[in-house]
C-alpha cells in the first residue's frame, strides 16, 4: 500500500479523471493498483472520489477480464478501502460500498418477467446509480464527492409513511432533488474558466516570489492588477470592494474618499467630505455608498453627491453590508449595534450591546449574523431580533486583534495580542481547529472566496493556503509594505488581494484566490447598466427579512415537527377541557332572597368567562404539551429560554405587558 | 515558476452587438447562492401574494334573458356556442367570445327545464313545463324559413330533466317517471319507476353509456340500466339531492349537490357511503358541474356563490362571487377547461375564469418559465403558516360570513355535545359517526 501514498501519481491519476469525465467515454485500464491510486493522489477537496473510480474500474473488470491474473489482488484492496474512513464524506463512502456489494451480486442478474408497477417504482425511486445492465442512457456516471458537494443533506426514506400513495410521492420528490444535484455537479464541467495558481520550480518556495516578479511573469492584463496609489496626505486608509469586485472605494481618515472602477482605472468619483472617516462601504449596487463619519453616517451616490444623513447611526466605527437582506449593520463607538433597512429606511433594530466601544466587526456570510470581536478575547455573534448574542465564544486569553469569517461560513480564524491565530469551525462553535503563533500581532484577517487566509501584521502581508483543515508550516505569499496596514479584503472574483494602509492603497496579485467562475445572476462583474437596474429590482422583491437572520439559516426548509395529529388532539383537549371550579357568590345586590334567577345568571355568565381565559391562556402558551394549568406555566417559562429561531415569527405574538 | 491568474477576456461575458441578448454565465456552486432557502421562501411569500392580487376572475355578463336562467346546454364539439333556456320559456344562443346573443326564441310555455345536445353537435333538446319535448337545430335557420323545431314529441305526464345518450340516438327524460325515448319514436320505448313520485334530475353517464342517474324527491338517487327494464340500486340520504354530475374521466363516480349545504362523491359501486362529503356552501345547493379533466367540479347554490372543488377535496378550493349575483341555477365548465359559466335568478349569465388569477392569452416562454417555477415554490412551501394563509384567505359576501360563523358555533355545538353525551353514558352507547355516513339513510337494490 506503499503506492497508495506515493504523490506522484497524481498527475497520471488526474489526466485519466479528466478524459473519463470529460470524453464521456470509459477509458480502459487493465489495473486495479492504478485505479486505486488515482483517489489518493488527489487533494483533500476531491477525496471523496476516489471510491467511484475504483466502482468504475470494478465494473469493468468484473464485466469482461475476470480471467486477468492481475486482478487477483481485487478483493484485498477493497477490503483496504473499506477499512479506511474520513468522517467528513462517511456517508458517501458507506453508500459507495453498498454500492460495491450490489455491483459484485450483481453479475448474476438475469433479467426477470414484469413484475408490475410497484417494482418498477422501486427501481425508478433509486435510478441514480446506473446499474450495468440498463445500458439505455449512456450518461457518464457523477463522482460521488460532486454530487456530496451539491448535495442538499440526506433524504428522508420514508419508512415512517403507511400509504402507499404517500409513500410513492415522496419518493418521486426525492428522485427530483437527486436529479437536480445530478444535474448541478454535471453542469461543473461546462464553467467555462479555471482557477489561477502559483507553482514553484525544483528548490524555489513560492513565498519568494515578489509582486513585481509575479506581475512580469504574467499577461499585461493581469499585470495591471498590481498597482499603488500613494495617497500620503489623507492618512489611514480603509477600502471596500463591490460585490461584483468591479469597484473599489477608498476612504482616508482625514476625509478623502474616493470610488472608481479599478478594472478600468477610471475614477467615478473623488470627494473630501471634510470631517474624519472611519469606513466605507458600498451598498446593494455600485452606486451609492456609505461613509461613516467623524458624527454620523453619510450615504453618498456615484457623483459624491450627499444623499442620505444617517443622524441615527452615531460615531460608527465598522460597517458591513448585508445584500441579501438590504441592511447596512453598524459598531458604534459607544457599543452600539444597528441594522439599518436600506431599501426603507427603516431602522430595524439598534441596541446597546453594553461591552464596550467595539472596534472589530465582520460578517458571517453563510448566515448574515454580526461577530464582533472583544478585548476580553471574546467573539461574540449578534442577530437584530434577539438583544442578547447569539452566542459567546472564548477565544483568546488575550485582547482580540482582528478576526475574520470564510465565504462559506465555516471556518473563523481570530488573532489576539498575544500573537496567537486560531482557526476556528463556526457552524458547530467549535475548536480551535489550528492554533498558530506568528512573528507579530495580526492585526488584519481576510478570506478569500477560495480559502486563502491573508493575514496583516504591521506592514506585512501574509497569504496562507489551506491553513483551516490541516496546519500551513509556511505562508503561500508574502509582501511588505511601506506602512501600516489600514484594512484589505479580497476582490471577489478576482486574484488579487487590496490592501488599504496608511499611505494609500496597494493592490496584490494572489494567484489562486478568486473564484474563477461567477454566476451572472448573482453578481456580475460585466454587469450593464439595465442588466443592474434589473437585478437591483429582482433582489429587492427577494429582500430575506430581518427576523430570518439565526445561526442556522436552513431552519425553514426543515420539516416542523408537532405532528398533525397531536395538534388535533390538542385541539380537542381545548374544545372539551374542564377549567377549575370556582366558588362564587355574586354579591347580593338587589337585597333580595338568594338564588334568584338573576344571580344564577350572574354566576354562568362569570364561570363562562373564566372557562374562556382559561382555555385562552392555555392556548397563548402553545398548544402542544398542555394538560393542566400547572403544567401550562413551566412549559411557557420553557418557550421563552429556546433560542430564537426563524419559524418563531409564526407564534402568535404576545401582547404587550402592562406599564 | 509557473503562475497564471484569472483573466477573463471581455468578448467572453459581452454581448457583441446592442441587439443581442445579454450573456449570462451560470455557477451553480452552493457558496455562491447562500440563504438558498431563505431566498425560495420570500420568493414564495411573492408568489403567493401574486397570486391574490391577480386574482380576478370574472370575465363578462351575458345580458339578455326576460326571465331568470333556468338552465344550460353544453355543446359537444363547439366551445364558442352556448345555450341556455329561462324561466318564461325562452332559449338563447350565445356567441361566447363575442359576449353576444345570436339567436333566440321561445321554446316552451312556462319553464324550459333541460337542455341536452344530441352527440354530433347539430341539434339539440328541451324540455318544458308544458310536458313537450322540443327538438331543435344548432345552426341558424335559412333565410325565411321559421323558427321551428324539427321534431316535437309529447310526454303524458311533467318533465323536469333531460340527458342524451353519449352516443346512440336516445335521450331520458325525467319527471312523474323516468322516461326513455328514441329519437324517431313519438313513445318512450321504456319507462322506470320505483315508488316515487317525482324525479327533478337525470344524468346519463358518459362513459358507462347506459348508466342512468336521476335524483328523486324522496331524498334518495336511483340508478338505472337502459337495457334493463327496471331500476338497480337507489341510496337514501337525509336531504333530497338538486343535481348529479358524473366525473366525465371515471366511470364510476358521480357528485351530487345537496340541499343540506353539502355534495357527495359517490362511488356506483360502494353507495353505502360517498366517498367524499365536500362542505363549505352555506346555503342549499343546487348546480353542479364537472371539469372537462375530472379533478374539480364547480357548484353553485341558494348563497349565491360559486364554489370550485378539487376533486377528493372536502373544502372548496375557490369561491366567486359578485354583489349582483343572486341564487344560481345553473352552472357549467367550458370544455377547454379555463372558464366557468354561471346562471342566476336575475337573469345574467356570467363567465368566470376556471382558474382565477390565470392569465388569458398566450404565454411567452420566458413567461411559462416563471410561472412554472412559482408553481413549484408554492407547493414546495405551501404548507408553511404565512403562506398558506395567503393562499387561503378570501374576501366572502357578508352573509356567507356570518352563515359561516353560525353553521361553526352550530357544529361545535352539536360536537360538544356529542362527546358531553358519550362521558356521561355507558361506553359504546353513543357511537362515533363519520360525516360521510351521517348522511346517508340507506341504501336499496
């Protein structure tokens, strides 16, 4: 199994992968070690893949060269496979034995007489996997680590379902969802550009290489990517690229800012608002833009023409953009958090976080959920909806430095004062996933949008790769500036790292770090003017509601659990339900003989009401669990302690508590 | 060193000349689309509400009528033409695209109470409370010539209804008896009866050909064989039925619109119990009509309203109504399955889309696209609380509200009472009782 390890197989291993999937014909190869270590060879993204292509080369051979005296070490290797598991892809792995095994009984199979409609659903409900003898469609076969990568979570199977009918539909759905993941991963190999990359020679790293060798090295196209502004005057600098990564805003703290197409080098505009700048940020289209200022928020338009004065936002230090859902989300100085409705101007929520001036900010982009980082070396994740965090991680023992989120939203790193880096898994709050010590105190983080982590330190920049999963020994890039850094970011869609400091701006080629092929209806980087205008109406009927923003944002599409049934006989419980007697005697008013008939009416009309509030309030705490009002008061203490969810907007809303 | 870096040349992502269509280069790689679900729900929400506010769906009034319209003739082939008789014996063409009345005349003294067109189309029949049975031509007659039926034949006692065969040339009348007739015979070669003393519909099947169904007066709904000579099987049920329709798709399945508020889906071969009791009118109920595809019928009633239900369905899926509307009398489901026809006591025929926030005309692709996909968003959401309210809610009449919320407190009243009964009594004295049975007396062969 030595081979297994060898590396160097990968480059055989890959030109077999790409005339496999790409001709759409099977390649054949007589060896099974190759096969096998075609998987190994590859990076960690694809390695989910190597077991179809040992299936596929099974196949072959369990179909026509049985008799192959190489093939003896078959079963041994498979039994190799089957030992070895990486829980990441478990599932895929476990699914592509089975798979294996159906395919080794398979050899067997003769083909039987109609066997009605039910197997013929059957057969229709588990089509993904072509088995060999329905030679029908000649379509290649998927790799199993595409399809997991567009995969939509686990299926449900259905067992729970008596009817048929039922049963029979939702196994159609599912067949629809595994179509349509078939036909994402199959669609990959139509993208049309592929990924830059960085390669060292024999005896060079790639971390020696200068911008200005790299910049040689390339076409005049991409040469031009490299550039400085030097802007001594205007002092700090902080930037903000577009969404598209088209367009670049500057802002310097003694009030210089200034937006241009930095593709293009054109300038759309260049004003000194006259008061000190503490961020910029664009807004949902190129545009408009924010700038926080010395007092309050200044919204500016693509002339620099002042549009909006933003009194509510007061002494904001960060802001971030959340495009999806139209809201510009603040840190004030004085520990305030606001989300700002763009699109109404409507101010959704604004609350004193009460931990003090919050100097570092970002943006979880999987679930739009504001981290803020703490001297207390806190990382701490707020929603507007809920005026408490999210959650509260200890990260540091130190004072946070900086901290930053990747685009999928699964991995934080954060750096404190203590020159520590720590990786950290974000879905699960977990970690740390890798602990670093560097040479200085980051005090700049940012992700690029294919994992690259480039890291600020002092007037140092430093680019990692692959420094989340497993431990980075050296930085893929590194440059030196004249000065300190203000802050950077990737541009989307682009190689290149921006890097704003205090003498201007600096923009740096990192090969490999943009994602290479853009969705035009997402954001286009050769957007036209009507083309934006539309998409600028499409997202904004598609604006996701603030109450949405939680940790998890696939709560809605999960199946609620409260049963219809148990619903029902809630209900009934309601409807039938005998409230607790009260003793009552009206007061005798009129002063005549008690139980008259007016008093007996009184008392019903008072039993009446009170069975009302009863069955009332028994109903405000939630229909489910109830059974007697004392078990109505727990179960309503327990709603109020369950984090805050999307499908909370749904309850009934409760009324407003007197004074 | 080997280094390349993304460049994108331009001639790629632009279009070449002003009049070409924008290029737009997909990815669907899932980080480039977060909030996936979220972003389907709003769109979703969007779609529902859509919906509603394109929900219009009434299309015309057809004006004309001296008299209240007391009944429809479906034509076969044709989907422009209908014709339709009123309470003082009148019966009028309509040119239904047009909105227009192309031809009328006076077929009978007092009521016209069926119409029934022969199989091809060419002619059709009425039937009238002056115990005739009129035959007359689809096509306009010739210059000069009289306005005359082509045949007339005279039944000895009252008619109420009339069905032709699908596809032989017979009709049923019904009435005192259900009468067979052939079309060049002046007697009814058959007679049913079986103890009743009047019969107010009769639906021939129109698959099972000599399948006959007629609602008597005795509450209950009598089945016949044409070839037999006497009736087969009748079910009683606890109100008398107004009109029958049978699913033009399954042979064995008719509805029937009831006077307690209710229709009934039966299945001819189980009519112990219907299969399906589809509640929501709030007033009797007195028209009924299937869809060409047989998955919905519309109903309309004394609440003078229309009603649209899916087939299998309990509840309506549609209500339409207008302030003017009165009591309705008569409805029918235009062959091409896209609109409804209504006619009421005022005299008004009115048209209705089937389908109320449907746009008519044609589609653009990119239109059907778009249309498709919100489809599918409803359904994949549509049980998510916002949106299935949405979907839900309509704007009723006031009267239909507050019958509504009566015939509410009325069933819970009556449902509470039930179970008060069953704790206080010995257990298994008071039974449960199915809706569907509640209704049913019994049922004879």
């Amino acid at each position: 199994m030595d081979l297994l390890h060898d590396r160097r197989i990968f480059a055989v291993v890959s030109i077999c992968y790409m005339c496999f999937f790409g001709a759409g014909e099977a390649p054949y190869v007589s060896s099974v070690s190759v096969c096998i270590a075609t998987g190994y060879g590859l990076d960690d993204r694809r390695v989910g893949f190597r077991i179809p292509m040992t299936r596929y080369f099974l196949k072959q051979e369990s179909q026509k060269d049985k008799q192959k005296p190489q093939n003896k070490g078959n079963e041994g290797s498979i039994k190799e496979l089957r030992t070895f598991k990486r829980p990441k892809y478990k599932s895929s792995i476990e699914k592509s034995q089975k798979e294996i095994d159906a395919l080794v009984t398979v050899v067997k199979y003769k083909r039987k007489a109609w066997r009605g409609r039910k197997y013929e659903d059957d057969k229709l409900a588990g089509a993904r996997v072509q088995a060999p003898w329905n030679r029908k469609s000649k379509r290649v076969p998927v790799p199993e680590d595409k399809l997991a990568h567009h995969s939509r979570g686990e299926g449900l199977s259905g067992d729970g379902i008596k009817t048929d009918f039922h049963q029979k539909k939702l196994k159609k759905h599912e067949a629809n969802i595994e179509f349509s993941i078939e036909q994402a991963a199959r669609a990959e190999i139509l993208l049309p550009e592929e990924s830059g990359f960085l390669l060292a020679d024999e005896g060079e790293l790639t971390t020696q290489f200068t911008q200005q060798q790299i910049a040689s090295s390339v076409d005049i196209t991409s040469a031009t990517k490299h550039f400085d502004l030097h802007l001594a005057e205007f002092g700090p600098y902080r930037m903000n690229y577009s969404r598209n990564g088209r367009f670049l805003l500057i802002g310097g703290r003694r009030g210089h800012v200034a937006a241009m197409d930095w593709v293009t080098k054109k300038l759309l505009c260049e004003v000194n608002v006259m008061e000190a700048v503490y961020d910029v940020q664009w807004l949902h289209v190129e545009t408009m833009f924010a700038v926080a200022q010395k007092q309050w928020v200044y919204v500016y338009d693509n002339q620099g023409i002042e549009l909006h004065c933003i009194k509510k936002l007061n002494k904001i230090l960060h802001m971030e953009f959340l495009p999806y859902h139209f809201l510009l989300a603040t840190a004030s100085e004085e520990g305030y958090l606001s989300w700002l409705d763009i699109s109404i101007g409507k101010m959704v929520s604004q609350f004193n976080t009460r931990m003090g001036r919050l100097n570092l900010m970002t943006l979880n982009p999987y679930n739009a959920v504001v981290c803020l980082g703490h001297s207390k070396g806190i990382v701490t994740m707020w929603s507007p909806n809920v005026k408490e965090p999210l959650s509260k991680m200890l990260c540091h023992q130190h004072p946070l430095q900086s901290l930053a989120i990747d685009s999928q939203g699964q991995y934080m790193a954060t750096a404190a004062v203590d020159r520590t880096l720590k990786i950290w898994d974000v879905r699960k709050l977990e970690g740390p996933l890798q602990q670093y010590k560097l040479h200085a105190v980051a005090s700049n983080l940012a992700f690029s949008q294919r994992g690259l982590l480039a890291i600020g330190m002092g007037n140092v920049v430093e680019v990692y790769r692959d420094c989340c999963q497993r431990p980075a020994d050296r930085p893929y890039l590194r440059h030196r500036l004249f000065k300190r850094i203000g802050n950077m970011q990737f541009c989307p869609y682009e190689d290149v790292l921006g890097v704003a400091s205090d003498s201007g701006f600096t923009s740096l080629i990192i090969p490999g770090s943009g994602e290479p092929n853009f969705d035009a209806l997402e954001s286009n980087p050769f957007q036209s003017k009507s083309q934006r205008r539309e998409s600028e109406v499409k997202s904004l009927l598609e604006k996701i509601q603030p109450e949405f923003i939680t940790l998890d944002p696939t709560v809605i599409t999960d199946v609620h659990i409260p049963t219809l049934r148990d619903k029902v006989e809630a209900k009934k419980k309601l409807l039938f339900l005998k409230p607790p007697k009260i003793d009552f005697q009206p007061r005798n008013k009129s002063g005549k003989k008690k139980g008259t008939v007016k008093v007996a009416q009184t008392k019903r009309i008072v039993r009446e009401e009170q069975r009302r509030e009863f069955v009332k309030t028994l109903k405000d705490a939630g229909i489910g669990e109830i059974t007697s009002p004392q078990n109505t008061e727990s179960s309503s203490v327990s709603v109020k302690h369950k984090p805050f969810t999307a499908l909370d907007r749904f309850k009934p809303k409760k009324k407003k508590e007197e004074g | 060193m080997k280094v390349k870096v993304l460049c994108r040349n331009p001639d790629y992502y632009l279009r070449e000349t002003k009049r070409d269509i924008y290029k737009v280069p997909r990815n669907y790689e899932p980080s480039l689309h977060p909030f996936e679900g979220l972003r389907e729900y709003t769109r979703a929400l969007n779609a529902v509400k859509l919906e509603r506010v394109f929900a219009k769906p009434f299309v015309g009034n057809l004006d004309g009528h001296q008299d209240g319209v007391s009944c429809f003739g479906k034509h076969p082939q044709r989907l422009s033409l209908l014709v339709s008789g009123s309470y003082d014996g009148e019966v009028r063409l309509w040119d239904l695209p047009q909105q227009k009345c192309v031809r009328n005349f006076r077929a009978h003294d007092g009521f016209v109470r069926g119409i029934a067109f022969l199989p091809d189309g060419q002619q059709f029949v009425t039937v009238g409370d002056d115990k005739t049975i009129k035959m007359w031509k689809t096509d306009l007659p010739d210059w000069g010539e009289e306005e005359e039926p082509t045949n007339t034949y005279i039944s000895k006692s009252v008619i109420m209804g009339v069905s032709h065969h699908q596809k032989e040339p017979m009709f049923a009348t019904c009435g005192e008896l259900c009468q067979v007739w052939e079309e060049d015979r002046n007697e009814p070669i058959r007679t049913f009866q079986w103890g009743v003393d009047s019969l107010h519909d009769v639906s021939f099947n129109p698959i099972e050909t000599n399948l006959l169904a007629a609602c008597a007066s005795d509450r209950s709904i009598i089945l016949y064989d044409t070839r037999d000579i006497g009736p087969i099987r009748k079910v009683i049920m606890t109100l008398r039925s107004n009109r029958l329709c049978w699913n033009p798709m399954e042979a064995f399945i008719f509805t029937c619109a009831n006077e307690d508020y209710n229709l009934y889906t039966f299945d001819t071969r189980k009519l112990k119990q219907p299969l399906q009791v589809h509640m929501d009118h709030v007033s009797a109920v007195t028209a009924i009509d299937y869809a060409p595809t047989g998955k919905e019928f519309v109903s309309g009633g004394y609440d003078k309203s229309l009603r649209i239900f899916e087939h299998g369905k309990s509840h309506s899926r549609d209500i339409y109504h207008t302030k003017r509307m009165q009591r309705l009398t008569c409805v029918l489901w235009s062959m091409d399955n896209k609109y409804i026809l209504c006619g009421s006591d005022e005299m008004n025929i009115r048209m209705w889309k089937a389908r109320s926030a449907e746009k008519l005309g044609v589609l653009r692709p990119r239109e059907k696209t778009a249309l498709n996909y919100s489809e599918a968003l409803k359904r994949k959401f549509g049980s998510h609380p916002q949106i299935s309210r949405i979907a839900r809610h309509r704007q009723v009449p006031k009267h239909v509200y507050h019958a509504q919320k009566e015939l509410r407190t009325i069933k819970l009243k009556q449902k509470r009472k039930e179970a008060n009964r069953r704790a206080h009594s010995k257990p298994g004295t008071v039974p449960f009782l199915s809706e569907k049975k509640k209704h049913i007396v019994e049922e004879q062969e």
